[in-house]
C-alpha cells in the first residue's frame, strides 16, 4: 500500500513540475508542405498566413498546400480547435507542420444528451471527451477495455480471461452507453469496433445526461461513430497483438505432489484411500531409493502400465514432471484486428462504409473469439429545409467455445495448477479418454473431483453466437430560421444462441457428468424514439435562447428460452433429443415502455453567463399505474469569470460551472414485473409442477427512487491554452430507493421492497492537460486525471441507525465476512484447546471494496514523424479477496507450505504450534453486534502443536485473512509510432501511411501475489498477460 | 420534398411514439401467476419437508465421519443456526390461505401440520421462538416475538389435534400429493404418527401438568379409529426419489460423499458385534478388506468420530476406514427420504410402554421397528429373523432402554434428519464419543444460537427471550426448555 502510494504520488508530482516549466520554442523555413494533426491524419482547410501581410493560403483535402514565400518570413498556421503555430520559413523548400489540439478545446462543441451539440464553454457540468483515434492502434479486445485511466471518475476493471465484460462505474455506478444518440442499454461492450468511433464524450453527472431519464441517472458514455467528409478515402487498418508472456501467474510449490498426509499411491482415480482425497498434500517428490530401477521412490501412478501377468499397476517414480504445467498447457494469446473503410462524400451529403473483423485467440487451447462488424452510415441534405442522417451496424460475435471461469472443476486454473500435484506432468494428458472408453470417460488421475484440461479444452465446448443489428435514423425540418424540428428513431437487436456440449465423465461441481446439451436462446427488441422541436434565437446583442421541446417513447422486449438435457444416450450427439430422461427447459418473456416528454432551455448572457434549465416527465410500465408518472428538473450555470475580471496574464481562461439536477426512476431491478406479488415456479416433482411465494414483499404502493446531484466545477487554462486544471467536486444522494429492506425471516419474510434508506455519493475529479514542450519538431503533451469516489449511508429505514449490516455514515462498500476466527484485541488469534484457533460468531468489516482514488497519466512525445507514447494508470487503497490465495495454502499448492512442519506432518508428527493465545482466564463481553463491551480476559502463549497438514485444511491458514490491499500502477500502454512522410508516399498510391510498436498491460506493481488486481475481483483468475504487437495504418 | 410526404413522415412518429400496449396491459407478469392452486404449493412444500437426508446429523450422531477437513458437527463446534425454515412456514400459510380460497378442508389440515412440523424442528434447534406472531410479514408486522418453548410445543398439540379432526372422507380432494397420492387416511397416520412423536420428544416434561403428555399420548394411542396411526412401511412419510435431474437421491453423485465421508468407530463397532446385517447395506469395505467377501465383517471398520483429522486421514491412508455404502453416492434412487416412517414409530410406542404411558408389550412393538428398519434397508426376512434372535438385541429388563434407543439410532442411519441427535440430546443414548479434539469446551452442544441476521433485524424481542432461557446468553450449551426435567 505505502509503496503503491507513493509511486503514485511521485508520477504525480514530476507531471506536474513538466507542466509547469516553461519551454521555449524553435524555429525553422519554405514551400510545399503538408500539415497533419496530432495523430498525422492531414488537415484540411488549414489557414496559413505570412505575417504582417495579406498573402496566403489554406490547404486542400490532403492538408497539402504551396505558397510563394522568401526564407525568414514568418508563417502562421491556424485552425479551429488547434494551437496556432509560428513557425520561420529558411531556405529549405519542403514543409510539414504538425498542429496539435489546444489542450482543452474552448470553442469546440461535444455531443450532449440527445446528441443535441453544444459548446464546451457553456456547460455547467463536467464532460471529458476521448478521441477515437486513441483506441485504434494498441487494441484491446473491446472499447470499454481501451477507456481504462483515460477519465477522471471513470473506473474500468479489467478482467483477465478471454471473453469477459470489464466492470465500468463512473462515479460509482454504472453509466448509459449511447451510441449515435440512442441509448444501448444491452450493456454490450463488444458490438462496437473501435475503428467506427469518432469519439467517446462521457457525461459525467446525472446533470449531463437528465435529457435521458432514468437510464441516464449515473452519466453516458456518448459513442459518436464517424461519418464521412468531402471527397474519396480509403483506409485499412491493421493491429496484431500477441501475448508473449505472462504479467501475472501464481507461482506453485513443486516440492510435493498429489496425496494426503505426505502419502500417494493412484488405485482407480476416485480420490479415495491412498490417492489422497484429491489433496495435494502428498510425499516430497525426488526422494532417492536405490532399491527401484529408477533410483526414485516408485509408487503406482495414473499413467502406470499394468502388469500383464498380476493385473496390477507397476509403480513409476514419483518425480516432479509438471513444474512447467502452467506455460505447458496454456498457448500464447493473440488479438488481431482489421478494418477496411471508405468515406465519400460531396457538399450536400457523404456516406462511410465500414468492415471490421477481431480475432482473439484465447490462452486456453481451443479457445477463440471473433467479433466482425458491418456498418453503413451516411447524411444527405434533401433540400434546404430537410436534412437527414442514418447509420445502421451489423455485428457478430461468436466462438464455438470460450473459457468458463469462476472457481470450480470449470475453471482451468482449478485443474491445472489448484489441484494437480507437479508429479503429472500436463503433457502426458494430451490423450485425453481413457484407452477403450472414447466417449465415456476422460483419462485424469483423479475422476472425482478434477476434469482433464485437456478434455475440458477439446470436449466441454461453450458456444456463443450473438447477432447485434443497431442503427437509427434522423431527420432534421428546418421550419423557419428560429425552428427546427428533429425526429429520431433509434433501434437495438441482438439474438443470441448459447450452448454447452458437456460430455459424459466430465466433473461438475459436486457431481460427475451423464452428459448433457444445455441450449439458452434470447433476444431483444430495444426501440427509442425522439420527437424534438428546436427554437434558437438571439436577442439584441448579448442574449441568445435555445429551447427544446420533446417528446419519446422507449421500448424494450426481451424473451429467452432454455432447454437442458437430463443425460445423453449417444456420447458427443449434442442434440435435445438425444436425453436419456425428459427435457427440463424454461422461458420467459418480459416488455417494457417509458413514454416522456421533456424541455430544455440554454440562456445565454453575453457569451459568458450560460443558463441550462430541463425537465422532463416519465410515464413507466415498471411501477403501479397509480405511481407511474413523475416529473424532475435539472439546472446547470456556467460562467466565464475570465471575461469579467482582468486575469494574471499567465492565466488565460477560468470558468466556474454549477448544476443541480433529480432524477427519478422507476425501475425495480431488471425484472421489468418486479412490482408485482407473484408466484415463483418451483421444483417439478416427477411430472408434478409447483409454485412457491417468493420471500420478498412488495409493498404496492411504492413510488420511484431519486437521485439529487449537485457538482462544482472550476476549469482553468493557462500560458496560451498549453495548461489546464480542471477541478469537478460532486455530491450525489440517493434518497426514496427502492430497497430490499431486510426483514427477520420469522415474519415469513426475508425482505421488503420499500423506499427508503439514504446514500450519499461523493468524489473529486481532477483533469490536468499540459504541453510542457512543444516546438515544431518536438512536442509532449501530458493528460493526467485523477478522482476519488465514496458511498456512504445517511439515514436508514423506519428511524433505526442500521441497514442490514452497516451502521448510519458507515461507507457501504465494506467487505463483511463471518468466517473469521476469534482475535484479541491486539489482533493475535485466540486458540482452543484443541490448538486450533476460535471461530468467531459474529460478522465482521474486512475493508473496503472500493479505492482511496483512482489516477491515469497519458503521455505522447513527437519528434518529426515519430510519436511516442505511455500511460500509467492505477488505483490506490482498497482491498480484494483473494480466492486464489485462500484455496492455494487449502490445497497445498501454495510454496509458503514448503517447511519443516509440512514434512513432520508428512511423517505423523504434530509439530506445528499456532501463533495465537490460549484464554486462561477472565470474561468477555460483546455488545449485539460483536463490538467488545468490557474485557477480563488473560491469557497465555499457545503451546499446544498440531498437524501442519490439518492447520491448513481447516483454518485456510489462519495467519492470513486472504484480504489484500488492492492497489496498483500499471504500465497500461507505450507505443511508438512512425507515420512516414509526405516526400517518399508521393511517388505512391498513398496518401498516408503510419506504422506502430504497441504493448499494452506491461509492468504491475502491487501488493498481492499470484492475482493482478485490476479486475477487482478474484475468483482463481486467468494469468494476467502482456501485449505486445504492431499497426499499420494506411490511407489512399 | 412534397406536403403529404411530410406529413406522412411526421404520422410514422407520431405511431412510433404511441406505440404498442398499453400501461395496464403491462401491469401483467406473462412469466408468473399471483394466484396458485393449493395442490401446486403442496407438491413444493412436500419435496422440502419430506426431505430429510442430512450428512451433517450423520457426523453429529456418531454415525458418519469427515475428512476434508475439522467438521462443525463432528467436533461439535457449530455456532448459528438458520431460520429457513421460515421460508417454507411462508409456503404453509400460502397453502392455508388458498385452502380457504377453495373452502378445502383437506389442504387446511395438511398446512396445520405442516406448520407443526416446523415449528417443531427450529424449536428443536434454538429453543424459545418466534411463533405466534411468526410469518404475519404480510400484515405488516416484521419482528415477532418469540415465544416461549413451553407454549410453542402446546400450540403444536393443538395444531396437530386439529389436522386430524379436520382429515376425512368429506374434508376435500388432495391433489399434487406426492408423498400419499391424496390418501386421507395415510395423511391421518402421519399426523397422529407424528403427534407421538412430539409427546415422546417431551418424556423429560413427563410430570408438566399442563401437557400432560402420557395421558395425551395413550389417548392417542389406544383410540385407533379417532386416531390411526402408521401400520408399515407402506404408511410412512417418505419421499420417493426418482431418476430425473432434480428429483435424485440428494447425495447421489456427490464427490464427497465418495471420497471424504466414512463410517464412525462406535457404530460399525455396534453393527459388527451385533452381527447387524445393516453392517453390509450401510457401509462398504475398507481398503484393506477390498479382497474379502462382501459378507465379512473383519472387511469393514469404522473411524473414531473424536480422534484427531490427522489420524483418521492416516489410518485411511493405511487402508482402514470403511466408506459410506456406494448405493448413496451411486444409486439416483437409493432409499426414499423420511419425516417419519413406522421403525420410529413402533420404537416410540416401545418407549412409551417402557416408561408405562401405555400398556403395551414394549418387545412386540420394538421388534416391529427392527424389522420395519431391516425391510426399509433391503435386508431379507431371514436374516432379520437371525438378527432378532441373538440374545444380545433382544430387549432385557434392566436396559430396554438403553437397547431400545441404541436400536432406533441404527435404524436412523441417513434417513430421518437429526432426530437421532435429539433423542441422544434427550436420554444420552447412545453414547458419543468425546476427546481433547472437540472444540467445544463443553462436550455436545445443547443447541443452535440463533442467525445472525435476527441480532440485525428483531434485536429485542430476541433478547427478551435469550433473557428469559439463557441468562441473555446466546450460548450453544444453554440447556432449552425441552432438556429441564
């Protein structure tokens, strides 16, 4: 924690410093040139004066551009949005000017709610904008992964087996995903490739996002998907990552092997007798003897030859074979990503056709996704007045099988490296059935309790096919200048097919396969419209309106099916009608509609004081009629202080920005019927169906839960736009919520469905844009974000100061466990007379799940054609359980076992003496809830030794919680880039060409082993990976 | 762009907007009804409360014994207990309640004793509970009191007194019933059955005026015609187990019970000097008996359910230690499951006779429940006929008791939940063994606290009654009502 810490804090502080220094510039001359953008695409419409004169020029659509200029004049680039440059003209005659972005555009619009386009200037909460261009090169298998440390407030964990969604909250909770202004509330991370994205704008607070409703109560993440521009393009696009290695994979003790008590011998697989019960707290492994041929301890193993004369097993040595299980088993990963697109377009309308495919290739042999994407998107001016816009995407996903993961016989790391001693070696598994038996039973040394990773790999297939069809269309009626009128209709569909091939013999939890076909279909129908009329008018000089006045309906339907298999008569015939007993199967259908009508209005004062003032009305099918209809404003003021008050001159610009805003929702949970008392279906006995009453009760009067938000903001640019601070504080309180309030069982009850209970959400958000260098061969631009989130409880329900476990003003992120010994008040274990420590009864707060903050640091130096490129992001403070831990020192596996104790509990001696106290005497008393009321107690040293091997199987090692401390940096990306110049691509067909060396996830630093902890959780994870890979990137 | 056009563009939003059904229509859950079928409730309150199998009694009655690791129940270290039995109090006053919608007095009795037979079991458990005011979530209360056990185990009398007057030809049909196929009159057995089950569970409050539980009891008993009581197997409450995915014997294919559960030293130490023949459908060879005869008994020893993890894992490292029978982990049928059945039955009537409840042969009727258990575990009648005929199970004078308990523990053997630990609880026999490795200072806990949850959410009135019992103590050697002669 301390050294996490304070790495933390030193990248903060020397990116402040770079920040800060002031750098002076250099120069340069003459007169064809190019003029490319940070990301060296050209620039159009460059406009490039010579100073102190009249003449000059702009450039063309390839950002090219010639002039009649002497050496020593002085050239001034301008475009909007970017840094203006001057640079000196000497008697070179080629000259390529690259433009960077001013760090915070001031006059640049962001997309809003609704896709209504504003100017960053006048908003009064806190927006921060992603380019596209970012996630192009060093891929990541999906967009939301490409977002990690990117914003302020915005935390992703990223999980580490293939095919998993990250978790994204953005201050604390989940925000609305909007693509091209219609809300996807699939939650799909994958459907959209990051070649089609213009740009991701998050809008932070409820107060951005109002306009949307519930759905956008905790913010959006605004994907803008590109369109196309004047003239002809063509772009391919090409990145190749591989996974060479592995940043995090838990280390195992090799010194013994499978068995039980410091014995093993195999005799049928079943685990049981001397094979161990499927311990891995066998014999030391290498041990001499030099009465067996091969001078090691013999004894028969999985893989023994019979004996054709006694029919018994013939002993082999046991050795340690399998130290390299983990790199023997597992392939190296890859994720290979290309995209081809064409843009044309004239003044009156453009189109973009794009086809993306992604190939991963997942660690686990066998595994793989692929996610291929069409997408047509295209605006077209039919007159005047009516202008009209439309995209529509295809995409697929799908795999024939892909890893499962949480802990259990299904997960590899349980099969591979949890509970396999060293002496199986993973190679020898590769056969997979046992000789005579194809299709009937797998060949493993213990059939019990593990599956073969191999016939896991190749026989339990999980297949994934899910078809997404998401696009909208819009049209804008210009019905007189003041008047527009906009409607918009946005559709999301997916189908999915899910099935599992689970072959006969393979291990479940708790129970050994007959075989089976698990089929699960569903599908959704999501349909948002917008009717939206747009009045804009100025008045006088200093006054501007813009109202909107809208109305929408949303709808969403959702059916699923499944069907299972009770056995499979025909071994590997993966068909329904194959089951040796009746099919169970189950469906469901579920509809929803929210109908609304909104307004905003923006008051504009001199093009300094901006007003927002919304509302809108909801009608729900989720809540009771009698409660269905509820109404809830927002406000927001920005104001340009720089404007009134004459500012140091260092001190460009300062904006103090303001809002309120509540929104309701109506949403139980995503159940869409969860408001109504109904009957559950129960267990069907031998043909007999039945119900039961589920043991939460709905109260039928309930009302919508609301979230008040209010957020400060305080943006700031200095020394020419190449500095800006940007300082947001919210607060959030979550008031009226639809809780489960818990209720004692005895009243028949386990829960209630009330409003009620009080949260309250706040944080800090700190963005912090510098270009500490920048001349016109040399630049560093440096982002930086850093914010802090926490949750807290402010009232209960029905007056009393707790809820559930948590006390009023108590964090509600707090890890409970009650599965903890008894300590004393120092902390140390207190032992029983059985030398075993103490369980304690009560419950109890082993910290907190969320960070102390969370920060990202991108950096991009640029020398000539050549960009370089790190971020670092990481999260301090927090804490995370680690499954893998606890299960490690359980099993044996872990390397802390390898010690003297170990192998005198090998031998049958009890040496092992817990570090713990024993009560000798005294009293002590708890209050209700396990908090120490008075204590007498005395005590002494625990002198009683037991067996190491029981130690561990029953106390999980008590020494240790398995709670860590969760904080980490991480070397997310570096990257350098080559984009080739203009000189030597204009003998070709291309206009542009850029090649890159990408890694991303290359060093971590943290405090728990065997688990990268960015994902937040652990449930025996996936070996975390490096990539490291190439792009090329070409444009003709 | 021509006028209609426009229009015809605007109406397509227009409809967009107003589209499909209206909020009432989506006021109805298509997935799930508000109203239900008694029978349907049944069938679901049938398969948990019949559902009796519990691996966790096995090790705390000295029956079985755990590998993986230092087990709660075998080394009596439990500390809560649940109250889950409230969700299925909930089911029972759902079955009520839809009993009385359909005026079917059939249903109403079967909720009756259902309701006792739960509340028996938590009471059984904790001691002093929420009962009078329990399951009333519905209309608004939510922390009960708890009542005291002396008027839970009453109200239970009554309840059970009232199902069986309920029960008749003309009380109404049963459908969904998978235990009885809606036989009325094996219903009544049960309940009556069970009835003397509780009285004798009581044979420590024997001189309580107020329960008056031998009177109760051979009012019970010696009126057959008010009062049928189970006569066979045929009558017992057992729940059938079926080859379908949900419907198999509950430790079917379990690993565990493959690998990490054995059998406990006294017991296959009883069974073999007895010459039981329970011995072979019980139990499986130990590894080094696996060349023996299926039939020998020196092929099968048990592990001290008191002695140390270590040396148990090592005896059986060595190749001793019989495992459980493979017909429990491997047979998807095995045996069906018991809430109670007629071995238990003649062996409370033995009982009864014993302490001169009731003037009965105690020999006859404890005869009847070994033979009953012999026939229930698939032993032959001649070698149930040896069995009895050893003079050292028939039932002396001086320790009929002790015989007689000792019997009804081997015949408890996975089938009756953890009434084999709370007839220990209640006579002390048999005896389990103790040892330094127990971690209960006190030796066999004398009940369950109560959930933590109940500290959070009915804090007083659980108090009132850990004041009332236990000095304000939630201690798990508290002696319970039940235990105070």
């Amino acid at each position: 924690m301390e050294k996490a810490y304070r790495f933390c804090l030193k990248i903060l502080v020397i990116f402040f410093l770079a920040g800060l220094a002031p750098w002076s510039a250099w120069a340069q001359s003459q007169l064809v040139g190019v003029v490319v953008d940070e990301n060296s695409a050209p620039i159009p419409g460059v406009s490039i004066l010579e100073k102190g004169t009249l003449s000059g020029t702009v450039t063309d659509l390839d950002g090219k551009f010639t002039l009649e200029v002497d050496a020593g004049a002085t050239l001034v680039f301008s475009y909007i949005g970017y840094l203006t440059q001057e640079i000196t003209v000497t008697e070179d005659r080629i000259l390529d000017v690259q433009l960077f972005p001013a760090v915070t555009d001031l006059e640049g619009v962001v997309v809003t709610a609704l896709g209504v386009e504003k100017n960053v200037k006048s908003l009064g909460y806190a927006v921060q904008e992603v380019d596209g261009e970012r996630f192009k090169k060093a891929r990541e298998p999906n967009l939301i992964n490409s977002l990690t440390g990117q914003i302020a407030g915005l935390q992703v964990n990223n999980t580490t087996a293939l095919f998993q969604d990250p978790q994204i909250s953005l201050r604390g909770a989940r925000p609305l995903i909007v693509i091209d202004g219609i809300p996807s509330t699939d939650n799909d991370y994958w459907k959209v490739n990051a070649d089609d994205v213009e740009s991701i704008n998050v809008l932070k607070g409820a107060t951005a996002s109002a306009l949307y409703g519930a759905i956008g109560r905790n913010g959006a993440l605004m994907i803008t998907t590109k369109r196309g521009g004047q003239g002809t393009q063509v772009e391919i696009n090409s990145s190749t990552l591989f996974q060479p290695n592995y940043l995090v994979v838990p280390e195992v003790q090799t010194t013994y092997g499978n068995g039980d008590n410091g014995q093993y011998a195999y005799i049928d697989g079943s685990g049981r007798g001397t094979e161990g019960f499927g311990w891995i707290w066998g014999p030391r492994l290498n041990q001499p003897d030099p009465s067996t041929p091969s001078g090691f301890v013999e004894v028969p193993q999985y893989n023994s030859p019979r004996d054709p004369n006694t029919g018994e097993l013939i002993p082999l040595p046991l050795i340690s074979r399998g130290e390299n299980n983990i790199r023997n088993f597992f392939q190296r990963g890859l994720i290979s990503t290309n995209n081809i697109n064409i843009t044309s377009g004239t003044e009156n309308g453009s189109f973009r056709i794009s086809g993306s495919n992604v190939y991963q290739k997942g660690l686990v042999p066998n595994t793989e996704l692929n996610n291929t994407s069409f997408s047509v998107s295209g605006g077209y001016k039919i007159s005047d007045k009516l202008s009209t816009d439309a995209s529509i995407t295809y995409n697929r996903q799908y795999t024939d099988n892909f890893p499962e993961t949480p802990y259990g016989p299904e997960n590899y790391l349980y099969n591979l490296v949890l509970w396999t001693g060293v002496d199986v070696d993973v190679r020898d598994l590769r056969n997979y059935w046992v000789e005579g038996q194809e299709g009937f039973q797998q060949k493993h040394f213990n059939n019990t309790y593990y599956n073969n990773p191999y016939f896991q790999a190749y026989e339990y297939l999980r297949g994934y096919y899910k078809d997404n069809t998401f696009g909208q269309v819009k049209f804008d009626y210009q019905i007189s200048p003041e008047l527009t009128l906009t409607a918009r209709t946005g559709l999301n569909n997916y189908a999915l097919d899910r099935t599992d091939k689970e072959p006969k013999s393979y291990v479940k939890y708790g129970r050994v396969s007959r075989g089976n076909f698990y089929i699960y279909n569903s599908a959704q129908i999501n349909m948002n419209t917008d009717l939206i009329l747009n009045y804009s008018k100025r008045f006088g000089e200093n006054w501007g309106l813009n109202a909107n006045l809208g109305a929408a309906n949303r709808f969403v339907r959702f059916r699923s099916e499944s069907i299972n298999t009770d056995g499979l008569a025909i071994p590997n015939f993966y068909n329904v009608a194959n089951s040796e007993q009746p099919l169970s199967g189950s469906n469901s259908l579920t509809k929803e509609k929210i109908n609304s009508a909104y307004f905003s209005a923006d008051i504009d004062f001199m093009n300094a004081v901006f007003l927002t003032l919304t509302g809108r009305n909801d009608w729900v099918s989720t809540l009771p009629v009698a409660n269905n209809s509820f109404f809830y404003p927002s406000v927001g003021l920005a104001t340009t202080v720089s404007d009134f008050l004459t500012m140091p001159s260092f001190w460009d610009f300062a904006k103090v920005r303001m809002s309120w805003s509540q929104v309701a929702d109506g949403r139980i949970s995503s159940n869409p019927y969860s408001h109504i008392q109904a009957y559950s279906t129960g267990i069907n006995w031998n043909g007999n169906p039945s119900l039961f009453f589920p043991g939460s009760l709905v109260n039928p009067t309930i009302r919508p839960e609301t979230s008040d938000s209010y957020e400060i903001g305080l943006d700031n640019r200095f020394l020419g736009g190449r500095l800006g601070i940007d300082l947001t504080y919210f607060q959030i309180r979550d008031y009226n919520n639809l809780i489960s309030v818990p209720v004692s069982l005895a009243s028949g009850f386990s829960s209630r469905l009330e409003n009620g209970a009080e949260f309250k959400r706040s944080g800090f958000e700190l963005m912090f844009n510098a270009l500490p260098i920048q001349t016109s061969e040399l630049t560093w631009e440096v982002n930086l974000n850093f914010s802090t989130y926490k949750r807290i409880l402010t009232e209960s329900f029905d007056g009393t100061d707790r809820f559930g476990n948590l006390t009023v003003g108590e964090r509600t992120d707090q890890l409970f466990s009650s599965s903890q010994f008894q300590r004393t008040p120092e902390g140390r274990l207190i032992i029983g007379n059985n030398g075993f420590p103490i369980r304690d009864p009560y419950q109890r707060s082993m910290g907190f799940s969320n960070p102390d903050f969370i920060f990202g640091v991108q950096n991009r130096v640029t020398y000539k054609g050549i960009s370089l490129g790190f971020s670092f992001d990481g999260r301090a403070g927090g804490t995370i359980y680690s499954l893998t831990s606890e299960k490690m020192w359980w099993g044996g596996t872990h390397p802390g076992t390898v010690n003297q104790f170990r192998d005198d509990a090998n031998e049958g001696q009890n040496t092992f003496v817990a570090d713990g106290v024993v009560v000798t005497g005294g009293e002590v008393e708890y209050d209700d809830f396990g908090n120490i009321l008075s204590d007498t107690r005395t005590y002494a040293e625990n002198e009683r030794p037991i067996n190491y091997i029981a130690w561990n199987k029953t106390t999980l090692n008590a020494d240790l919680t398995h709670y860590f401390d969760a904080s980490f940096v991480k070397l997310r990306e570096l990257s350098i880039s080559y984009q080739l110049p203009q000189q030597l691509l204009q003998r070709t067909f291309l206009n542009t060409a850029n090649v890159s060396l990408v890694g991303r996830n290359l060093m971590l630093w943290s405090n728990v082993e065997n688990i990268d902890p960015d994902s937040g959780v652990d449930n025996l994870q996936t070996p975390s990976v490096r990539n490291i890979g190439f792009n090329i990137n070409l444009g003709f | 762009m021509k006028r209609t056009s426009k229009i015809y563009f605007l109406g397509l939003f227009v409809a967009f907007l107003s589209s499909c059904e209206s909020f009432e229509d989506l006021q109805l859950d298509p997935n799930r009804p508000v109203q239900a079928e008694p029978s349907l409730i049944l069938t679901q309150i049938e398969t948990n409360a019949f559902s009796s199998v519990s691996l966790g009694a096995a090790l705390a009655s000295r029956q079985l014994i755990y590998t993986n690791s230092l087990s709660e129940n075998q080394y009596y270290g439990w500390q809560r207990a649940s109250f889950n039995d409230y969700n299925q109090l909930r089911q029972v006053s759902k079955l009520a309640e839809e009993a009385d919608r359909k005026d079917n007095g059939s249903y109403r009795a079967l909720a009756l004793f259902f309701e006792a037979n739960y509340l028996v079991e938590l009471s059984q458990f904790f001691g002093d509970i929420p009962a009078s005011e329990a399951v009333l979530g519905g209309s608004g209360n939510f922390s009960p009191i708890y009542d005291p056990q002396e008027r839970v185990y009453l109200s239970v009398l009554e309840k059970l007194e009232e199902a069986n007057s309920f029960l008749g030809p003309e009380s109404g049909e049963i459908l969904g019933d998978i235990i009885f196929n809606g036989d009325i009159l094996k219903w009544k057995k049960l309940i009556n059955s069970f009835h003397l089950r509780v009285l004798m569970s009581l044979s420590i409050k024997e001189n309580n005026v107020s329960l008056a539980v031998a009177d109760r009891f051979d009012a019970i008993y010696s009126n057959p015609t008010s009062y049928p009581i189970m006569t066979s197997n045929q009558d017992n409450g057992a729940l059938v187990y079926v080859d379908i995915e949900g419907n198999r014997y509950p430790t079917f294919n379990s690993n565990e019970l493959r690998t990490a559960y054995y059998m406990e030293k006294s017991f296959i130490d009883r069974l073999k000097s007895l010459n039981d023949p329970r011995l072979f459908v019980y139990a499986d060879k130990e590894t080094n008996g696996r060349n023996l005869d299926d039939f020998d008994p020196t092929a099968y020893s048990g592990l001290g359910g008191a002695d140390a993890l270590s040396t148990n894992t090592n005896l059986l490292l060595e190749g001793v230690g019989s495992p459980i029978d493979s017909r429990y982990h491997s047979d998807p049928v095995n045996q069906p499951s018991l809430l109670m059945g007629y071995a238990e039955l003649e062996f409370i009537i033995a009982e009864a006779a014993i302490r001169n409840w009731i003037s009965a042969d105690p020999r006859v009727h404890y005869e009847n429940g070994i033979r009953a258990s012999m026939e229930f575990n698939g032993v032959s009648p001649k070698d149930t006929e040896a069995y009895l005929s050893q003079e050292s199970v028939q039932l002396g004078d001086s320790d009929a008791l002790e015989r007689l308990l000792t019997e009804k523990h081997t015949a408890f053997f996975m089938n009756t939940g953890w009434e084999p630990f709370f007839d220990q609880r209640r006579t002390g026999i048999p005896e389990f063994s103790l040892s330094e490795e127990i971690i209960n200072p006190s030796g066999i806990p004398k009940r369950w606290m109560y959930p933590q949850s109940e500290i959070q959410l009915n804090l007083s009135n659980l108090n009132e009654a850990l004041d009332r019992q236990f000095g304000g103590d939630d201690d798990i050697n508290g002696v319970p009502w039940i235990l105070k002669p």
